[in-house]
C-alpha cells in the first residue's frame, strides 16, 4: 500500500492538547509513521483534526427514510466533517431486537460512506415497561442502550435494566428530564415564554432527572452518560457524581451551546428543540462546563423532520433540527468568541467520545485510524438551508453567517469529501 503525507497542516491534537504545524502520514486507513511518500496532499496551513465523532445521531431508518437514510445521513457527515456516526434507536420501529439492529447495520455499511455504531433501546418499545435482551444486541453490535427522550419513569424497571447492563458492562445513556414536568413544554420558563404564551418547564426538571439517574448510577454502579445537560442547575450534581466516583460522562448539543430561548421569539419552529433553548446565562454556564471538562462530549443530536412536520404552528410542530453539517461551524462560534482553543474542543468532539465508547478513533497518533477531517476555521458563509446534504433541511442556521470550512474528510485513510 502507498504511504501518503499530508504536509503543511495546522495539526490539531486533542490527546496531547496541542495544536502545530507539520505533517501526518497515512498507510494501509491509519496513521503512520513518517517515511518516503508515494502520495504527497498539501494542505496549504489549514487545521487538520480527528474526525468528529457524533453520538446520538437519528438516522430515519427503518421507517421514515423520506426523512433521512444511511446514504443521505452519510454525505452529510462527511460534508460535516463527521467520520463516526453513532445512531439513535428512536425509529419505527424501534431499535430493540437483533434482529432489527442486524437490518440497520447492513443499511448503514452498504449506503454510508462514513463509520456508523448503533445504540440499541433499553426497554422494549421505548415503553419503559421491560428491558430488551441487552445482551444479544451486545452481540449483534450495539454500543450503548438508550430510551432517548423515553424517560423511563418505573424506577423498578430501570433499576433492573441498569444493574443487568452493568454486569454485561454495557454503556447506558439517559435523558435527563422530569418527564411529568416536560410533558407538554416547548419553551423554558420565565418572563420570555409568559410574554409568547408557550407552555414551558422549569430548569428544574432537568435537576430532577439527573438527580433521579445519579441515584441510579450510585445503587447499581453502572456506566452512565447523560446526553443533554442544558441547564446552570444541573451543573452542581454532575460535578458532584463525578467527584464521588460514579462512572458517569454526560454531553450537550452544539444547539444549546450556540443558541438562546430569545432565538424562538417569532415562532420559528426549526429553533423547536427537546429540551427547549435555554436562557443565555445558562449557555454560557454550558459552555464553561465544556472548556473545563465538566461536559465532556458535544454531539450534533441530529433530528430530521420534514417540512409538513414543522410547517405547524409552534406547539404542534415536531422537535429537532438537522445538524451533521452544520455543527462544525456552528462550534467555531465558541473559538472565535474566545471561549475555548481548538484542541479543547476537539476533545469534546472527538476524543471523549471515542474514549467513552472504547474507540481507537479522535487522536492523530502513530496507529490511530485515519478518520480526519481539514477544515478552515476562519472561512465566512451564509448558509443555504437548500444545499445540506440532509434529505431534511430543519436547521435553525438557515440564512445564518457563520465562519468554518470543510474542506477535506478522510474515512480510514479514504477521501469521503473534498477534491484534494
């Protein structure tokens, strides 16, 4: 196999947290030492990273694959930068059989051009009544269990399925709500959505539920991670869970890290999102959490919704925005406003979850896969909702300027975007 440099790159490394100029090599779909190359790509001084690894994304399949399929779902990975999708089970029907989970994993290597992990549900149906055979979708691929926004509310439930995930070593992922509060609630409460006239939940409720799942966490000592804490009032309990040794990593969207409640003030409902936008100062509480390390994980929480789904009026209309594309630049808004350094956030991108799922993937050492993406951090546009690769154009960066390129995307060594 021939040995491929890519020279005059802006090296961005999150494992050593340092960002330099040089050179990488490629051979045989990982990086390799440096030698004599067959292959030389200059990168004219652009930022060369890890690709993205995104958990938590929804690819409509089976069921709705007018909405989103694995070929789609991929281009606009790719298109984002994204080397490693890890998909939702909240389909139709759901993730919660081997034998479905098998279907999806043949969809995805034979339409995706971009690595795809699968998370299986935690009970049947999503319902919350009996947990799925967690261990035969171990076997069949699974890499983590997850009710998505199904809260589980039967404690008795979820504690078996916890302590059985436990014992199979299996990675859990909750979402932290109330749900009796957040039923029903399009808008976080306050003077802003009283004036709207939105039906809204208190900050509270996300307290509660992470409260509820630290309890959890501590009785049956199982891996945990929580996939959207959006709120100040939740900071103080992740922080402690993890100063007591709970196995718990918890993650935020790139939507609630660069948007507001103020955001949904004519009733756009691609701003529609679950849980709501938050008040600014609890975006910013967010954001110190990532640049500290509190929140180790951004993901794109990408959610497909076609047109008629969100041509409604504002509490009717369907939750979730597509974001595959759009969540490098939109997370270039941190560094540019000065918030955190590139590495820093190529860790919350990339290698945290790698590392939280058991992955080789978000470094840019000797023998590491060479997932990687070239970007331009600097590079203005506006964003055209109609160009996204998506099958589903819901984002609420339509018409939006935002500053951040890609230019380059390399699945195990393979262009997969970009003409160099």
């Amino acid at each position: 196999m021939t040995l491929t440099q890519l020279t005059n790159a802006r090296l961005i490394d999150p494992e050593t947290g340092s960002e330099s100029l040089g050179d990488l090599h490629v051979k045989d779909g990982v990086i390799a030492p440096a030698g004599r190359a067959d292959t030389v790509v200059d990168c004219r001084g652009k930022c060369l990273a890890p690709g993205i690894v995104d958990i938590g994304v929804k690819v409509c399949e089976p069921g709705e694959r007018h909405k989103e399929s694995y070929a789609s779902a991929g281009r606009a990975a790719a298109a984002g930068g994204v080397t490693t999708m890890v998909t939702r089970p909240d389909t139709d029907p759901t993730i919660d059989t081997a034998e479905i989970l098998e279907f999806v994993n043949r969809r995805a290597q034979a339409d995706s051009i971009v690595n795809v992990l699968h998370m299986a549900a935690l009970t049947k149906g999503r319902q919350g009544r009996e947990m799925t055979e967690i261990g035969f979708l171990q076997d069949a691929g699974a890499v983590a269990f997850t009710d998505c926004d199904s809260v589980v509310t039967d404690t008795k439930v979820l504690s078996r399925a916890l302590s059985y995930a436990k014992s199979l070593d299996a990675l859990v992922i909750g979402h932290i709500q109330e749900p009796n509060l957040s039923t029903g609630a399009v808008a976080t409460s306050g003077k802003f959505a009283s004036l709207r006239g939105l039906p809204a939940v208190t900050p509270m409720a996300e307290r509660m539920g992470l409260d509820r799942d630290v309890a959890m966490v501590e009785m049956t000592g199982v891996r945990y991670h929580a996939d959207q804490i959006t709120t100040a009032r939740a900071l103080p309990a992740l922080e402690r869970a993890k100063q007591n040794g709970l196995d718990i990593t918890a993650g935020t969207s790139i939507h609630h890290l660069t948007l507001n409640s103020y955001d949904v003030a004519d009733y756009r409902t691609f701003f529609k999102l679950k849980p709501p936008l938050r008040d600014e100062d609890d975006r910013l509480a967010i954001v110190d959490a990532v640049a500290s390390g509190l929140i180790d994980i951004i993901s794109s929480m990408h959610t497909p919704q076609d047109e008629e789904s969100k041509r409604l009026p504002f509490e009717e209309a369907a939750s979730g925005a597509v974001s595959l594309e759009t969540m490098l630049p939109a997370a270039m808004r941190l560094v540019h406003g000065g918030y955190m350094d590139l590495p820093t956030l190529w860790k919350a991108l990339s290698l945290n979850p790698a590392n939280r799922l058991g992955l080789d993937a978000g470094r840019l050492s000797v023998g590491a896969p060479a997932d990687m993406v070239l970007f331009d951090p600097d590079a203005p546009f506006q964003l055209n909702r109609f160009e996204l690769q998506s099958k589903s154009k819901n984002t609420p960066f339509d018409d939006a300027r935002l500053q951040g390129k890609v230019l380059g995307t390399w699945v195990a060594g393979t262009s997969v975007f970009g003409d160099l």
